[in-house]
C-alpha cells in the first residue's frame, strides 16, 4: 500500500506523459489496477493541454509586444519627418536673414581692424610671420615681437635687425604703416631678421617678476635702466637664440635712439657686440628743441615737483582721462582735427606727409605706458644746458646715488660702433643745432642724412605717405653698406 501512493505522488507531481505497466505480484484485485491507470491517461491530458495552452499565451504575448513596438517605431519615424519638414520650412523663410553658410552681411566688417588688433595679430594679418619671445630683465618680462623672415617664406637670415620705439610708444611703431611702408616690413622682405622689443611698463611689458604692477618699485624706472639693463639682456638674448655668425643692427627712434647712446657710454662692450647703429630723430641733446611743450620743462624738472607728480607712478595711463582722449580722434570725427593739430603742434606740421585714416590706428596705440622718471629725465635733458646726463636727484640725494652733488654725463668718447644719423628740419623735437652737436662729438666713422623734404617731422619716420622714398630706401642702401664689409 505505501509502494502505490508513492508512485501516485510521484506521477502526480511530475505530471510525466508515460504509461506505467507493472505487475504486481502482491495485488490481486484488477479493478485496482485498472483505476491507476485510468489516472495517469487523465494526467497526461491535462498537462498537455496545460503546455499547449502556455504556448499559445507566449505567443499572443510576442506578436503584441512586437505589435507595440512597430506602432511606436512608426509613430516615432512620422513625427522626425514631420519635424525635418518643419524645420526645412522654418529654414526657408529664415535663410535670407542668416544661415550657417560662410556669409558676411553689411556692417560685419570692422573698418579699421588695426585699432583693436595686437602687434602679432597685425603682424599675421599682413600674411607675415611672428614670433614673440619674453626676456626677463631685473625682474621685467620683456615682450619682443619678431619677424624672422618675409612673408614669401625661407630660411632665418644670420643679418639681425633690432628696431626700438620711442617714447609713449611700443612695437606697433614699426608696422602701422602698413607692408608697403612700414619699415619692420621692408626690412624682413629684404632679408633681416627682425626684432622689436617692447620698453618696460608699456602695454605689451607690463608684467614683473615679483613687483605689483601699480607699485611705486615697479614705475621707478627711466630710459637709464632700459640703457644699462633691458636693451644688453634682448642683445644678449638674441645672440644666445641664434647662435654664432649672428650680425645684431640697432635701429632706434627718438627715444630708442637715446638708450643707445647711453647703452653704448654705460655698457661700452656692446660697441664691439653690435655690427652698427641707426639713429633716427636722435634725442640726446635737447637745448635747442623747437616744441612749445619746451617751456613746461623747468617746471618738470624741479625734483620737488616731480616728487609731488609721482604719487600716480605712471605718466599718463590709458584709462586716465588724458589717456582716454585718444578714443575720440577717428577719421571723420569732430575731435580728428583738434587731434592732429596737437600732434603737429609737438611735432612739426607736415600736411601732405599725414595719412589721415591711419590717426586712429596710431592714437589707439600710443601712449600705451611709461614711468614718471621716464618723462621727467627727458625734462631734465631740455634745461641741462646741453648735456647729456643721468637722472637729476637733486643735490642731496646725488650725493648719495653719485657721490656728486651733479649727475654724472654720459661719455660719449666711449662710443667706437659704426653709426648713422638721420634728421629733418621740421622735427620739433630733434632739432639740427642738437642733431649736429652730437654728431661733432661723435667717431669719424659717424654718418649722417638729412631728410629731403623740408616739412617732414618727428612722426613721419611712423607714418608718412612717401616712408620709403624719403628715408626707408636710404637705411636699405646704408645696411647694404654696413654688410658687405662683414
């Protein structure tokens, strides 16, 4: 009896499609028999029907979840076209306006791009290459911006040229007249190395090692330091970087003429270092300037009143009110004259030398940074009674940085390097009594030109109208010179 509900509960649990066939020795009743069976057929039935029935419910299951999906595919594929086509009709009605297309509507131009461009922008923008290398000196990063070779390509020339601003100035000096008059342009075309660095505290050289930018330490600076300091550290540099055979020119204008000088009295080692010097509107001698601005002089000179005028540090920053004047002096402007008449009023008036479109592009990059000292020395120079000196302490303190009650001169019988002068009778602030002073006091080897035109003025060496018949050819002609001989 145990055997038989053993195997009922095991058929009956595992519901199996089997006939069972077994004799049992032990039962004798056949109705007993008959009834197992009869079990088990009815067990098969249902466990077939129950499989055939979970099939079929998978299957409904599969094709309406396959249903679904393709009905949302679809809708989905019908939206994105309708939304492509709405957007396309949106596009037309919208493409005369604006579209992704390389397209460039009126007013999108600025006029005068070179007003806002930096000095590499400009410099690429003319199809030139440009390089800037930082030169740290006394702590002062250096920005020097460079022209290795000219824009049809080739190797860098060995022939070295270093073109050096003036003051209120920078870099820019040298490339806003554009690629056709611009000497920096001319002198790469040429085949010059060119390189023009940027004087501490201007715009492109404000950053320092360790001082604060609006610190007294930072601004007490002159164009002594640059002389003794920054110039021989680019010098030293631009050796370093381009190795022997290297032949180094100075160009230098106004002010960038007045460091050479002194470079070449304090550090007479660079007279054997340099291959030869170019001074254009030479400022070292100042008795006998002709601008009306001579007379504030005496008044800049005073130590005590300098020492008053230095609390701001810097002369005449571009966000003061004189700095920001400049903003006003565009091409068709009201101020455009006013602002060029001053100019001419300092400078020397010369009309058909004046390049009217280009007084923004050179008012929006003067005045970019210079020191009190800086401006005060050159005051000093106007009323030293024709000579050539450091910075005027005032007796007291002379003692003390000299052990002179006087500043001591440069001596200009220390200067050896081939140079030459250039100069015009209508520069206001290099006149031709101090221009030919210095060249007496000068080696004979010391050449000098006049400028042919007798209205051309101390700016025109930047800007004028006829740069390369009037003087650039001719420091082509004296370069040539200077080379062959090398």
């Amino acid at each position: 009896m145990n055997v038989f509900i053993l195997v009922v509960c095991f058929g009956s649990a595992l519901a199996f499609p089997f006939e069972i066939n077994v004799n049992w020795p032990f039962i004798v009743a056949d109705e007993h028999t008959s009834n197992m069976e009869a079990f088990f057929k009815d067990q098969k039935i249902q466990a077939e029907k129950a499989f055939t029935s979970s099939i079929e419910e998978a299957r409904r299951m599969k094709n309406s979840v396959f249903s679904y999906f393709e009905d949302k595919q679809r809708q989905f594929s019908d939206d994105l076209n309708d939304y492509v086509e709405s957007v396309k009709e949106s596009g037309r009605k919208f493409s005369d306006s604006w579209s992704f297309l390389q397209r460039e509507d009126a007013g999108d131009r600025m006029e005068n791009p070179d007003i806002v461009l930096s000095v590499p922008s400009i410099i690429i923008r003319n199809v030139y290459p440009c390089e800037t290398h930082i030169v740290m000196s006394q702590g002062y990063l250096l920005n020097i911006h460079r022209i290795p070779r000219s824009k049809n390509g080739g190797g860098i020339p060995r022939k070295t040229i270093i073109l050096h601003h003036g003051l209120f100035a920078s870099s820019a000096d040298w490339i806003l007249n554009g690629p056709e008059k611009s000497l920096a342009y001319i002198l790469a075309d040429a085949g010059y190395d060119v390189w023009m660095p940027n004087i501490r505290g201007n715009k492109y050289s404000r950053e320092h090692a360790w001082l604060k930018t609006n610190s007294k330490s930072f601004w007490n600076f002159s164009w002594h330091d640059v002389a003794v300091y920054d110039v021989p550290a680019i010098i030293d540099y631009i050796l370093k970087e381009k190795g022997e055979g290297t032949k180094v020119t100075y160009i230098g204008h106004s002010m960038g003429t007045t460091i050479l000088f002194a470079m070449l009295t304090m550090r007479p080692e660079y007279n054997d270092i340099l291959t030869a010097g170019f001074a254009l509107a030479p400022v070292v001698f100042l008795s006998d300037i002709k601008t009306p601005i001579k007379s504030l002089s005496k008044v800049a000179s005073n130590v005590a009143q300098m020492e008053m005028l230095y609390g701001s540090y810097e002369f005449i920053p571009k966000n003061s009110v004189l700095g920001k004047m400049t903003k006003s002096c565009d091409v068709d402007g009201r101020d455009a004259a006013v602002c060029k008449n001053l100019l001419f009023y300092i400078c020397g008036y010369n009309e058909k030398q004046f390049n009217k479109t280009l007084l923004p592009i050179f008012l929006s990059h003067i005045g970019t940074g210079t020191s009190w000292k800086t401006a005060v020395h050159f005051a000093q120079e106007v009323v030293a009674g024709g000579k050539f000196q450091q910075f005027d302490y005032g007796s007291d303190l002379n003692l003390r940085v000299y052990g002179n009650e006087a500043p001591p001169e440069y001596d200009l019988d220390k200067i050896k390097l081939p140079l030459t002068l250039f100069w015009a009778e209508n520069d206001l602030l290099s006149s031709e009594a101090d221009v030919k002073d210095l060249y007496k006091r000068l080696p004979p080897t010391t050449q000098i030109y006049k400028i042919s035109d007798p209205d051309f003025n101390h700016l025109d060496y930047l800007w004028a109208i006829d740069a390369p018949t009037l003087f650039t050819d001719k420091i082509l002609f004296y370069l040539k010179q200077v080379y062959s001989t090398l």
